[in-house]
C-alpha cells in the first residue's frame, strides 16, 4: 500500500516554521540587552534641565562654563528677558577661547564694517560664525534667544549671554538642557540637574565704578546719597577724599531704615574716609551719608571733596579709577519740563490773580518703565485717562509729581497722558486751566504800570530725586492770548531751589511774563474827557457871569465824583498811592479850587468889589492852566523819574 505525501509535506512546513521562530527568538534574546541599554541612556539625556535666573546690567559679558559634554549630546540654550527692555544674545566658545580677546575682536571687526559703510547686522550672521561656534539673537518668542546644537567633541564649553550691539538690561531666565528639545519652548520641565556654573573670571557683571563731588557747609554739613539694588554677595567700596578746605569727612552706610551697617572716620581725624560693605541677601534702599565733622551736623570741618563708589572693584580705595558699569549712586534725576501758555482768560486786578489756559510738558528717564517692544508689539507705551493710574503703578509708585505753587483753587486738567519708550525715557503732558496768584502787581504807574506774571511749579520730592531742568525749546507764548486790556513785552524761565512747599529743598521751574496794558482805553476813557472837565472849567474864566460859572464848575465836580468811583472799582484797595489816584487828587483839588474861587469872585461881586474881582480873574485865566501843568509835570516826575 503506498504511503501518502501529504503528511510528509505538513510536517516539513511545521518543521521549518519551528526552526524560523527558535532562530527569532535567539535573536531577540541576544539584541535585548543592547535595546534596554540604548533606551535607558536615552531616558537618561532627557531629564537634564538647569534654569539659572540673573540680572543683566548694561554692557556686562556673562559667561557660564559648560563642563563635561559629550560627543553627540543635542545642546539646547533659551535666554529670555524678565524685565526692563533685555534683548538678549547667546553664543558658544571652545573653552580654550580667551573671552576677552575674542570679543574684543569681534567688536573690533563689527566697528570696522561701520566705519566702512557696510550693514553691521547684513554682516553679523558671516562675522559671528567666524568667532562663536553658534549663536542666537531673536530665536525664541519675541526678543528672546534661543539655539540648539550638536556637540562634535567632548570637552567642556563656554556660553556667552550679553546684549550684543543695543543697551539693554533687566533680570533673565537662562534654560539649559542636553537632548531635551522643550527648552527651545522655553517651557522644558526643570530637573536640578546643574549644566552650567557662573565663570567669574572671564565675565564682566556686576563691577561698576562711580566718581561723585560734592561740597560740605554751614547749610548743608551732610550730604545723603541714595544707592542702587544690589545682589547677594555683591561687595560695596566707597572712598572720600577732601580736595579743598580742612575737610575731614565722615562717612555712614545705613540701611533702608537709616540704621547705620558701616562707619569710617567717626572720630574725624584721618584726612580720608574708606569702607567697604558685602552684602548677604538683596538689597535696596541703602544710603550713604558723607558728614562733616565727627557726628552729623558738626561743621568744624568744611570744604569740597571727591567720593570714589565702586561695585565688586576694590581698585576705588585708590581713588583714581576710571568710571565704568552703571551708576551706583543715584544722582537726581533730570526732569526737563516747559510750559507753552495758551490763553489768559482774564486778569483780576483787585483779587490780584489772573486765568490761564497752558499745556505743561516734562520729560525724564525712569530704568522701571523700560519693556521690550516685542511685550506688547509697539515702541512707545500710551497712558491717557484712567489708565494713568498704570503709570503710576508701572513707575513703582515715584514719578516727578509737582504742584503749582501760585495756583488758587482747583486745576481743571483737559488732558493728562504719559508716553514710555522701550528704554524709558517718558513724556508727560498735561493741558489745563487755572486760575494763578499774583501777588507782584504794582500799580503805582497805572496805567503806565509794567507787571509781572508767574507759573511756579514745584516740584513735590526732595531735591536728591529729581531737579528741574529747562526744556530747550518747548516753552513758548501763545500769538493769541485772547486778553485784550494787556500785551506781553517779555518771558523768561528760571529754575531755583525752594522750601516753601515740602519741608526739603526742592526744585522750582518759573516762567516770568511781563505785560503792559494797552493805554489807548484808559486815554480815551479817561484821561481825554478829565482834561476836557478841566478846559470847561478854565472856559468858565470867560464868562462874566460868576453865578454861571459856579453852576458850571459845580457840575463838572459830579461829573468828577463818577469818574473817580469808576477807576475805583478796577483796583484794589491799595496801601500805596497810584499815578491815576495822583492826578484825579489834582484834578479834585483843582475843581473844588476853581469852584470855591468862581464863589469868592461871586461874592466880592455882590458886597460891591466888582472891580478887583475882575482884575483877579484877568490874572487867573492864565495862571490856572500854567499851574495845573507844572502840578501834573511834577506828578510824572515823581513817580516815573525820581531816583528812589
């Protein structure tokens, strides 16, 4: 019986499929090992994120060490700006790589492609590959940097952090991670992992130098300075030298609440004062006060001195170093201001005030106001209305708030606006109308008077913030005032100290007006119709009829009386005698004269003296003009060319 085939068939097919998979298996087996090990190492790469916050000054080169970096480790750096207006740059170094030599020859060649007339950011991608192994400016979210890179040796490495061409500063967040992709977000979950170590040695943050004079006396035998912030660890060096008079200063560290942390020379017998002071935590609000004499307000020792302040530079005790880094002493701050007045709305001469419509500007630089344009895609931040209180909020709550100081009751403010750029310079507008004091009226010439008008702003904080400074060119006077009865012949501008408003001395910005009035009112109101009572009275001389020529001269004295009362009404109730109250008296004693005269005439008449009533008055017709004349020279001699 013959053997069937097909089973042999199944059997080999099964055969060979057993085989096939025992083969698989053994592979798998042999690979897994290798599988596992690659997969943990990768897990390993993945979880390693350093964030390192820190303050980037103008003009530092922050430089951290990368130690240790394997060949073929993904690098990924995010470098993005916290406050003020940081544009931040990053690049890496072989850590051979001298720091200063490379960028003082970078710099060197970007100078040269300026001077050259070349485009030094056309040029910088070319210019930057020559110097750095990569580098970022604007390569994560607005103006943040950010790059990733591929390690080709191992070894340790260098990473660059500065501003590259603008000055920009503020606080940054720097992420650092290996194999890990999410940094490039700038959103990488943080491990603890430390990549990265501050190189102290090839940066330059943080070290500053700040050369202040100042002169101790009788009204000011200390002198307050107030300091910037300072970091953790950050070491304070002050040196007072005295450059003239028998100065031997004192010098006081004192802390945000005046408590004095450091003193040199308290006994007053060294001919300097020197300290320095390190600080543990963040500070702000600290105060140096350089006295005369062995305690504040001793002033047996006076003259000018030179103060040398520097950050981390011990170099100042020396007292000849070259002044670098930003300012450690806050100096006042210069707040240009101008006043372009608009309207006088009226001059009230017997309340002695006048109404003003007047756009005042200032113009200052505050570091807190700084943002980077790309926070919210502008240039210049706007504050109007209501949203002026963000301004004051965004200033940190100080800005050169002022007063007017001859101001009465309120200021009725049309528009008040704010404008910051990205590097903070500030300008403020304010349009208002007021009505102002103006206690320097003299009318002793009126109406021949020349007055002067004021605008006194002052400002509300010491003089240690912030001074005025005039605004070339912003201050002007209106063509049309819409003030009829004056016309200015003059202004000018003044700043000055004062201590009328604050119990400091603080800053005051002037504009002087001088105005004159426009006479042709007053002599064709005034002085036209008193000369022609006068010529009615001397007519009267002609007439023979002196009970006539009393009706005549009776009326012209009420008609006196009415101007009198008139004029009156336009001035005050002075303490002083005017030129209009000295000829209206001449004018009354020179009616009532020739009424009481016309009446002594009429009565030598009547008891039969006719005769020399009429000699006399022949004599009096040319007497009186020739004595009210000579009365009124007098009168204008006295008040506009006596010599007092």
């Amino acid at each position: 019986m013959e053997t069937p085939k097909l089973p042999l068939r199944r059997w080999s097919i099964i055969t060979i499929s057993r085989n096939l998979l025992l083969l698989l298996a053994s592979a798998v087996m042999l690979l897994a090992p290798t599988l596992v090990s690659a997969q943990e190492e990768e897990e390993e790469k993945l979880v390693e994120v350093q964030e390192i916050l820190g303050r980037l000054r103008l003009n530092d080169q922050i430089y951290y060490s990368l130690p240790d970096l394997q060949t073929g480790d993904e690098l990924y750096i995010y470098a993005g700006g916290m406050s003020g207006n940081l544009d931040p740059f990053i690049a890496l170094l072989e850590s051979e790589d001298d720091p200063a030599e490379v960028m003082t020859a970078f710099y060197a060649d970007l100078t040269e492609l300026v001077n050259e007339g070349r485009d030094p950011l056309a040029s910088l991608p070319t210019l930057a590959r020559h110097y750095f192994l990569v580098w970022n400016d604007d390569g994560g979210q607005g103006y943040d940097a950010a790059f990733s890179y591929t390690i080709p040796r191992d070894g340790d490495y260098r990473l660059l952090l500065n501003s590259l061409i603008k000055e920009t500063f503020g606080d940054y967040r720097l992420l650092i991670g290996i194999n890990q992709p999410d940094v490039l977000s700038g959103q990488a979950a943080i491990t603890g992992d430390t990549l990265a170590f501050y190189d102290v040695e090839a940066s330059q943050s943080g070290k500053a130098a700040q050369e202040v004079t100042g002169t101790l006396d009788v009204e000011h035998p200390a002198i307050d300075y107030r300091l910037q912030g300072f970091d953790a660890g950050d070491t304070l060096y002050v040196n007072v030298a005295p450059t003239s008079g028998n100065l031997r200063p004192v010098l006081f560290l004192k802390d945000f609440g005046g408590k004095a942390v450091r003193t040199s020379n308290l006994s007053a017998q060294a001919a300097n004062a020197s300290l320095s002071y390190t600080f543990e935590n963040q500070a702000s609000n600290y105060h140096l006060v350089v006295s005369a004499g062995c305690c504040e307000g001793d002033i047996s020792t006076m003259g000018n001195y030179k103060m040398v302040v520097g950050l981390n530079n011990p170099e100042v005790f020396s007292g000849e170093v070259e002044p670098s880094g930003e300012p450690i002493v806050r100096l006042p701050t210069e707040v240009e201001i101008g006043i372009k007045l608009q309207q006088i709305t009226g001059v009230n001469q017997k309340a002695e005030n006048f109404g003003a419509v007047a756009s005042l500007a200032m113009r200052w630089v505050d570091p807190n106001l700084a943002f980077r344009p790309d926070s919210c895609n502008c240039q210049f931040k706007t504050y109007t209305g209501d949203s002026f209180k963000d301004f004051v909020r965004d200033a940190q709550g100080r800005w050169p708030e002022f007063t007017i100081y001859n101001q009465q009751g309120n200021r009725w403010s049309q528009n008040k606006d704010a404008v910051s750029n990205a590097e903070g310079q500030v300008q403020y507008l304010e349009r208002f109308s007021i009505t102002l004091q103006a206690p320097d009226f003299d009318f002793r010439h009126f109406p021949f008077d020349t007055q002067q008008f004021y605008i006194r702003v002052d400002q509300l904080f010491p003089e240690e913030h912030y001074v005025f400074k005039d605004w070339p060119g912003y201050t002007e006077i209106g063509d049309q005032l819409g003030e009829e009865e004056w016309f200015i012949t003059d202004w000018d501008t003044e700043i000055t100290t004062e201590s009328v408003s604050t119990e400091s001395d603080t800053s005051r910005y002037s504009l002087w007006i001088e105005v004159r009035r426009h006479i042709d009112y007053y002599i064709f109101r005034f002085f036209i119709p008193i000369f022609l009572i006068l010529v009615v009275g001397w007519v009267t001389f002609f007439l023979k009829d002196y009970g006539k020529r009393v009706d005549v001269t009776g009326a012209n004295l009420l008609a006196f009386i009415a101007y009198n009362f008139t004029i009156a009404d336009d001035l005050p109730r002075l303490g002083y005698m005017t030129f209009m109250d000295a000829i209206l008296i001449a004018t009354f004693v020179v009616s009532v004269f020739i009424l009481v005269y016309n009446v002594f005439l009429k009565r030598m008449e009547v008891v039969g003296r006719g005769e020399l009533a009429h000699r006399v008055d022949a004599v009096m017709i040319w007497a009186y003009p020739i004595f009210y004349f000579a009365a009124t020279a007098v009168v204008i001699w006295y008040f506009f060319f006596r010599v007092v």
